[in-house]
C-alpha cells in the first residue's frame, strides 16, 4: 500500500468508527470537504503534515494515535 492510500485508509477507519461522514469530519476538523475528497480519492502526490494534524484534532486524537495503525507498520507500505 502506497502512503497517501494508508492516510486514506486510516481516514476512512476514524470516521467509521465515529460514524462520521466527510461533511462530519471536514466540520469538527476545519479541513475542507473537497480536501478531504482528494485525500480519500487519493488524488494527491503529497500532503503537507498539517492537514493530517487538523484531521487529528476534528477527531481529537493525537498524531501518533493517528499514525499507530498496522496499516503504517513499514512491511505494509510500498514506495
């Protein structure tokens, strides 16, 4: 799995587990929705840090909660 699919991933985990929808998320976290959408679509090269941090505090989590997931374990990801 390439990076920007594990955000992905782990975005889609959180906001199941909440029951949240993007609009939901994007609300609580100030990230706009059509952000959100690119990250999900997985439209995006890069991502700056931050964003991920906002992600975090709409779902009042820290960033190593965020980034403790088997799906960020180095033998699942890919260059």
């Amino acid at each position: 799995m390439h990076l920007n699919e594990a955000i992905s991933f782990r975005i889609r985990e959180l906001c199941q587990q909440k029951g949240w929808t993007q609009y939901q998320l994007s609300m609580k976290s100030g990230v706009p929705q059509s952000t959100l959408s690119t990250i999900s679509n997985c439209a995006f090269p890069s991502m700056k840090l931050r964003i991920i941090y906002e992600i975090c505090e709409g779902f009042e989590i820290g960033l190593e909660e965020f980034f403790r997931s088997p799906v960020f374990d180095r033998e699942n990801l890919i260059d």
